[in-house]
C-alpha cells in the first residue's frame, strides 16, 4: 500500500488531539490550510472524528490517534 500525502495529513491531524482526555476535541477552521480543513473532513468520513472540522475523537479515532502519537514519539526520539 504506497503511503500518500493524504494520509500523513490525517496522521498531521490525529496527533493534534490531547490524550489526556475524552472530552477535548479540536476545530479545524476554514482559514487553516486547505490541506488541513480536507485531512479533517476524510477523518470523518472514516469515522474517526464526530465533526467534518474536527469535534471529538471516536473510540476508532481514539485508537487511530494514540497509534499514531506513539508512532511519533518514537520516530522523534531516535
């Protein structure tokens, strides 16, 4: 499966979210980038997230975005 721009945009997104908490989600607005605003809007098709601009993670986003996270945590510490 090749990797897209596409995706490491969803994977840009997902690691905004703090995993702190449940009930803290974040809000993509229009004037970000158009890169952005679209990643957003494919999460949601995916139903990773509960708003086309962002919301609340979904348990499938919850999972998604801590993969990810960690995914980064250790690409960035090597």
């Amino acid at each position: 499966m090749p990797y897209t721009q596409e995706l490491f945009e969803e994977v840009e997104i997902l690691a905004l979210y703090n995993l702190d908490t449940t009930q803290a989600g974040i809000k993509v607005h229009k004037t970000a980038g158009a890169h952005a605003v679209a990643a957003a809007e494919r999460l949601h098709q995916k139903g990773l997230v509960t708003q086309v601009d962002g919301g609340l993670l979904t348990n499938l986003g919850l999972d998604a975005a801590e993969q990810a996270q960690a995914l980064l945590r250790i690409l960035e510490s090597r």
